[in-house]
C-alpha cells in the first residue's frame, strides 16, 4: 500500500495552491467561484425556493463586489 497520500495528524488534506503562495485567490478563481454561485441560485429559483435564492443573490452580489475591488488580482 501507498502511504504517500495518508494525511498524518498536524497536516493539511487540502492541496497546496497552484503558486506555492497562501494569499487572496486570484481573479480567476474568483469568478469561478461567482459562476458556480449563479448556477446554484437558478436552481433555487427553479426549484421554488425564493428565500434560498435571495441568499444567494446577496452571495452573488458581495462576490462580484470582491471582484471589481481586486481587479488587480
């Protein structure tokens, strides 16, 4: 068996970021952060489930707000 993978105590399960740098994500990642919150929302408008979605429309707008003032990242 690999032991290479096993997650010791004291480490982190999650991969370390692509440029080696714990920082702000970058723009990037940022709107696919904002994409996969706007599929979320339409299926809760669909779905019926509008006070859902309103919450999700506040995400939406703070992520996109997070967005235009790091448009240097």
């Amino acid at each position: 068996m690999n032991h290479t993978n096993v997650v010791r105590s004291g480490q982190n399960a999650s991969p370390a970021p692509a440029n080696g740098l714990s920082g702000p994500p970058s723009r990037f990642t940022q709107i696919r952060a904002y994409q996969q919150l706007a599929k979320v929302r339409l299926r809760e408008r669909l779905s019926g489930s509008a006070t859902s979605a309103t919450l999700y429309d506040l995400l939406m707008r703070d992520q996109l707000t997070f967005i235009k003032l790091n448009s240097h990242a």
